[in-house]
C-alpha cells in the first residue's frame, strides 16, 4: 500500500494540472473568438442593401419621369444630369456588395440587370453635358424609352436583396448562437475546473488543519514532556546543589584545560582570592605545593587523601581528592577537599603525647631512644665522635619527702628548662625516667663533653629555688658521660656506659661529672 | 464585343467632355429654407467656398469610402454668415429625396460641415457630391453610429430650419 499513494499523488497532480492547461487554453480561445466578435460588432451593421435597392428602383422611376418632362419641355440638361448622376450613386454599392452572395439560389438575372442598367447610365451620361439641351432631348427619348422596362427588374432587385439580408442577418444569427453554444461549453468547462479545484482547496485546507492539529498536540505533549524533564532536572540540580552544600567536603569542578569554574562550592569560593583562571593556584599556601598537585593531576586519572595547605589567609589542612570527568566533551576536574585541620591538631597533639614527657615538654624515653640511635647512625656514618650524658638530680627522693611532690615536679621542669637551653641544640634530649634524664651531643668528643657537662652541672647548681616554706632549695646534679670514639656501638651500649659513670658520680659524693673513659679528663668537680 | 466597343467609346467621351465632371461651381445647388416664412437662400458651390474653409476627417457611411479629409463651410458659421437665428433643428433632404432631421445641438458640440470638396476634389453627382453634410468622424469616434450616419446627408440639395 506503502508505493501506491505517492503514484495516486502524482495522478492526482497530473489530472490538476491537465485541469488547469485545458481551462487556460478554453479562456484563451474564449478571448480571442469574443475579441473577434468585439471587433465586428464595434463598426455599426451596413444591411442596407434593401434601401439601396428601393432607391435604386426610385430613381429608375423619378429619371423616367424626368426624362418625359424634358421632352414636354419642362425640365432642362441639368435636372436630367442631376437624376442621372444620383441614379449612377444608387446603382454602384449594389454593385459592389457580396449581400446577394447569402442568397439561398442564386439569382442569374440580377448581375445581368445591374450591369445592363450600367450600360445604359454610362452611355447617357456619357452624353450629356450641362448646356446642351438638344442632347438632352435625344437622350431623354431614349430614356422614356428603356427605362419603363427596368422597372420591373429593379423591383426583382428589391426583393431578392430583401430575402439575401434576411438570409445574411440568420446566418449571422446562427454563427452568434453556435459562438454562444461553444461559449456556453468553455464557461461549463471552466465552471467544473474551477469546481473541482474549490473541492481540492477545500480537502486540502481540511488536510492541512487536520495535519495543524496534530502538530499542535504533538507539539504541546513534546513541551509537556521539556517541562516534565527541565522540572525533574530542576529538582535533581536542587537536590544536588542541597547535598553539596550540607557535604563537609567543599566542591570544585574545573576545566581541565582553561581552569573554567563549572562549580565551586561557597566555602572554597570564599577562601579562594579570585574565580576565575588563577582560582587553584590562588588556593594553596605553598607555590611548591601546587605545582606538585597540577604534576599529579596531569599524570593521574584519579587520586586521594592529598594534603595540602590551603587559604593563604587563613592557613588549614586540607584532604584533597580528584576525579577526572567529561563535561560537554570537555576534560574536567572534580575536586573534593576536606577540612583536616582538627584532624591534624589532634594527630599532634597524640603525637606530642605520645613523644613528650608532659611534665618537662623533653621527649620521653621511647622517643629519646629513637631519636638518639638516629643520631648516633648518622655520626657513625659521618664517622663524627658522639657522647652520651646521663643526668640525674641528687637526692631528689629526699627533695619530694621534704617539700612534696608539687615543688619536686617544679624541680624537674627547672632543671629540664636548664637542660634544655643547654643542650637542645646539640642533639636529642630526653627525660628517661624519674629524675634521670639522658642527652646525646653530636661532633662532641670525650673533652667537648666533658666542658659541656661542667657547664650544665655548673649552671644547675647556680639555680635558686624555693620551698614553699620560703627555704632555698639547693638542687645539684650529677652526670655520666660516655663517648662513642669510632667503634661500632649502639646508644643502648653508650647509655650503659654512661650510666656506670653516673653510678660513679653518685658514689664520689654526687654534684659532679664522671666517665669511664681513661682519656677524658679527670674530675674536677 | 459591341459592347466593349461601346464603353471605351464612352470612356472617350467622357474624358472629352466631361459629363461625369462636378456640376459647374456657380450653378444653384443648394435651398436653405428659413423657418416661418423667410426668403430662402439658394446658393452655388462657389457662394459657399466664399465662407471660411473648415476640413474633418470622415466618410461616407455603407457605400465602401474610405476616411478622407473633407473640406468645406461650418454648418453653424453659414448659417450666423446668412444672418439666420439658431436653428432648433435642421431638415436635410437629398436628391434622391432621402431626408434627415439634425438637431441644433449637434452644430454646438460636433461643428459639422457642408463638404464641397474630398481630398481637396470637388465631387460629382454620381460620386454623392456636389454637397456632403459631414460630421468629424476622426475627431470623434463615439460618431461612428447608426444615428449620425443617418445624419451624413450626401447629394444635399435642401435644408429647413425650424
């Protein structure tokens, strides 16, 4: 069925147009065939062959007459000239004119009249002239003569040029009727076009309202459906916009290649220095820091957990994670940054705990442990001397008994402040238990350590402190030194030494600086 | 054979005398009758040539002329010339008694004349002459009817004015 209905198209097309060329050509020999008859209907009709042939016949009469009043001697050349010139104008239009031709039988004798009657008018005329009457006379005898017997055949004329203009003005009749009758069909024929292409207006404005219609619905279902979507869109973006905004993570979503904010969440927004291109670079504190993560994000299709110092202003730590997208066929990044900082200061703060010795803020043991067989790898590496010191305050026991434990805590974190200033920058330190505290000195060899251990011993010994009676509290120290001097030893062996040392400090009457080391310099204290 | 003998014979003559020739110009040609017992004027070809020319384009209705430029006296300026009131209306009548009444109003709007001449021939009986009433065809078209070719009085030899 599918094929059928173009070919029933283009028939319909064809028969159209076939419609339209045949009523164009019917108009156009309509005009021509009217414009025809226009123009001989535009001249006024000339049917006046039966007055010609009544005067013609007249004047055959009234010239007899004349003629016998020129030979009574009542009418003179000229009147008979006269008559005989306007007889010669009856007789010429009969003779020229084709009316005779539409007579049904042909009439023999009527030529032969009018010719005849010429002949002799000619001949008369011919004769006369206007002065001469006996010319005249002559003449006249011979017109009273003939003219008598051509009124018999002038009168025939009459009648047959009445009976061929009735057989002319029916012919005429005629032709108008059969111009009418093929008028009468063009105007059919044109009224039936014209009909059948009204009904083909008609269908086809009908098709085309009907095909409006459906346009309309399908047109108002296809908005319903835009509306439907861009509102379910609408609502997916609100939920979104929703979720991002109650996420503790901040959003950006950037342009891989221009750095075009697609997003940016108002918390980032607000930390970043400007939007626009320089919006990332704008974020961190460190230079060095964005250079790296732009190298990773370069090389990386995904990654997570960086951290990063963000806000230049108001420096924190951030968790950075970074998924790449397509966006539009354009590459992009989504950026997820959290903020670390409480996570940190706690990490720190563990840390301390975990490092430190609460009381003095020195490392603790472990941590002085680790600190210190770091140290003393390296020097050994660097092949430097390194000494270990082991300090312990004297008679810290009966300094608790007497003041209490408040003032022996504010004796410990005297001496850890003095320690420290001391020897801090020298390498680690840290508070191994109690009162005994331990120090490794870096690039110190026997002697060095030993007058940096006077130096300390000295500098606690000077320190005043008091009870809470208002009694000064004498606070001495005693110190164990060993030096590592190239053999391969570990701080543990290095802090046994030192302790056999302080072990004999103590013993040699305490406040006082020892060593096991035979090439160290003796006691002075 | 007689008879063509006869009519180059004829055609001979009228060469030499010239019957077939224009009624000579002084002969009394025309009678213009006044209304309500005046004189009447009668008067020659040449008694009317001694009034203003004037020429139309025209012809002579049903017998074959053609347009040809007729020359002759206004009807209405003869008429003021030979002192005579406005007509209301004029009878013409020809030689072969054919007579057509021409209303006054035709002289005030179309100013036809009485023709002597055609293309500048005087015109013999047989040819319609020696007088045509001619109206200005050329001028005016909406002329060519049946009533003011009715009015085209040729071989005029009378007029009354009423």
């Amino acid at each position: 069925m599918q094929p059928s209905r173009p070919r029933h198209h283009k028939l319909a097309m064809l028969a159209l147009l076939s419609t339209l060329a045949t009523m164009i050509l019917a108009t156009a020999y309509s005009l021509v065939t009217v414009n025809a008859k226009y123009a001989k209907y535009s001249a006024p009709g000339m049917h006046t062959e039966v007055w010609q042939s009544y005067q013609l016949h007249s004047e055959t009469r009234r010239l007899s007459d004349t003629a016998n009043r020129v030979l009574a001697g009542e009418a003179t050349a000229p009147e008979l000239i006269q008559r005989l010139g306007v007889a010669k104008s009856q007789l010429a239009p009969l003779q020229h004119t084709r009316v005779f031709d539409y007579l049904p039988e042909a009439h023999a004798e009527l030529p032969e009249t009018l010719e005849h009657l010429d002949s002799l008018l000619q001949a008369w005329s011919s004769r006369l002239s206007w002065q001469d009457t006996s010319q005249a006379i002559q003449v006249a005898d011979e017109m009273a003569d003939q003219l008598p017997t051509m009124l018999g055949p002038t009168h025939d004329i009459i009648v047959s040029a009445n009976i061929a203009v009735a057989s002319r003005l029916d012919a005429e009749r005629h032709d108008l009727k059969r111009t009418f009758q093929r008028l009468v069909w063009v105007l059919l024929l044109l009224g039936t076009g014209s009909l059948l292409l009204a009904a083909k207006l008609f269908r086809d404005y009908r098709h085309t309202l009907h095909l409006t219609r459906e346009l309309g619905t399908l047109n108002q279902s296809l908005e319903e459906r835009v509306a439907e979507r861009t509102r379910r869109l609408e609502e997916r973006k609100a939920l979104l916009g929703i979720i991002l905004d109650s996420s503790p993570s901040d959003v950006a979503l950037l342009g891989a290649n221009d750095q075009h904010a697609y997003y940016i969440s108002d918390t980032l927004r607000q930390r970043a220095s400007t939007n626009d291109s320089g919006f990332l670079e704008s974020l961190f504190v460190d230079s060095h820091q964005y250079t790296l993560f732009m190298q990773r994000l370069a090389t990386s299709q995904a990654f997570d957990n960086w951290e990063a110092r963000l806000d230049p202003r108001s420096p924190y730590w951030a968790l950075l994670s970074v998924r790449h997208l397509e966006i539009d066929s354009h590459r992009a990044w989504l950026i997820w940054s959290l903020d670390i900082s409480e996570r940190k200061r706690m990490e720190h703060e563990l840390k301390q705990l975990a490092t430190t010795d609460s009381l003095t803020g020195l490392a603790n043991r472990r941590t002085f442990l680790r600190q210190a067989i770091k140290q003393l790898r390296r020097s050994l590496r660097e092949a430097n001397p390194c000494s270990v010191l082991v300090i312990d305050i004297d008679n810290f026991k009966r300094i608790n008994d007497q003041h209490g434990h408040q003032v022996g805590d504010t004796v410990l974190q005297a001496v850890a402040r003095r320690l420290d200033k001391h020897l801090h920058p020298r390498g680690p330190l840290g508070r191994l238990g109690g009162e005994e505290f331990a120090a490794l000195v870096k690039d110190a060899d026997g002697r060095a350590a030993w007058e940096i251990a006077e130096a300390l011993r000295d500098d606690v010994e000077c320190l005043t402190l008091q009870g809470e009676d208002g009694r000064a509290i004498p606070v001495t120290i005693s110190i164990g030194i060993a030096t590592h001097s190239g053999q391969d030893t570990s701080p543990q062996h290095l802090l046994v030494e030192a302790d056999k040392a302080l072990y004999l400090a103590k013993s040699r009457g305490r406040n006082r600086c020892e060593t096991l080391d035979q090439s160290s310099p003796g006691p002075s204290c | 054979m007689h008879r063509v003998i006869t009519s180059l014979l004829l055609t001979g003559l009228i060469l030499a005398f010239g019957a077939q020739a224009a009624p000579p110009r002084d002969m009394p040609i025309l009678t213009i009758h006044p209304g309500a017992g005046g004189t009447p004027h009668v008067l020659s070809v040449a008694d009317l040539e001694a009034y203003p020319r004037r020429s139309v384009t025209g012809l002579i209705p049903d017998v074959g002329d053609h347009e040809a430029e007729w020359t002759g006296v206004s009807l209405a300026s003869l008429l003021q010339g030979l002192g005579e009131p406005w007509p209301a209306r004029i009878t013409a009548s020809a030689m072969d008694s054919y007579r057509e009444t021409i209303p006054g109003s035709d002289l005030e709007h179309y100013d036809p004349i009485i023709a002597y001449q055609r293309n500048g021939e005087y015109l013999s009986i047989s040819q319609r002459g020696p007088l045509v009433i001619m109206y200005p065809y050329g001028e005016h078209p909406e002329l060519l009817t049946r009533v003011f070719f009715s009015r085209t009085v040729w071989q005029l030899d009378e007029l009354r004015l009423e």
